[in-house]
C-alpha cells in the first residue's frame, strides 16, 4: 500500500492539489493496482476518483509501463454532483525507483443544481 502527493495538471491551465491511496499486487516489478484520489484546487473544490490498472515493465526492465482506466465517484464545490470515467496511461523509471508520471483522459457531467 503507498500514498502519493503530488500536483495535477489539467489542459485548460488549473493545478490541483493530488492525494492518492494505492494498493499493488506486484511480483517482479509487475502486476495490478488499485485506489482513490482527490484532487483539491485553489478554491477548495474537490474531485474524487476511483482508479485500477496493470504494470508491465519495458523490454530492457528499466521502465514500468501503466495502464488502466477510472471513474469519477465524487466532487465538492464546483464539482458537486461530477459523474464520468476514462483511462490513464504513464510509466516510472525502475532504475532509481523515484518519480513517475500519469496521463489522464476522461470525460464527466455535472449534475443540475
């Protein structure tokens, strides 16, 4: 089980808070993974996702390769009622075990006040 912090940049310019609980089934540097993550932004807003995918490592077993998919299950302020899912793809660097990075694409609505 592992927590990350760290930031989210998001395509039209805002930057997120990002706190996320993740639990791994690995065996050599591959496996599955599964957790939850809140965004929170400047004006306090939240996003709640749910996130599952598998590792693989790269050919030369320098690289773990991320892939998988979530799900919007949350939101406050702004993002009260946010409804919607997509995938995600990244990799870290296995060399120095520091540092990795996420792409996520997806989609939500919002639910009508």
């Amino acid at each position: 089980m592992v927590q990350v912090r760290g930031l989210a940049f998001l395509d039209d310019g805002q930057v997120a808070e990002l706190s996320a609980s993740e639990t791994l089934d690995h065996v050599n540097g591959e496996g599955t993974y599964r957790g939850y993550e809140i965004l929170t932004f400047e004006d306090g807003s939240t996003i709640v996702s749910r996130f599952e995918g598998e590792d693989t490592l790269s050919e030369d077993g320098r690289l773990a390769v991320f892939e998988g998919e979530f799900e919007y299950i949350d939101g406050s302020g702004r993002f009260e009622g946010i409804d919607g899912e997509g995938t995600h793809t990244g990799r870290n660097h296995m060399a120095s075990g520091v540092g990795f990075y996420l792409d996520f694409q997806g989609t939500y609505t919002l639910s009508p006040d």
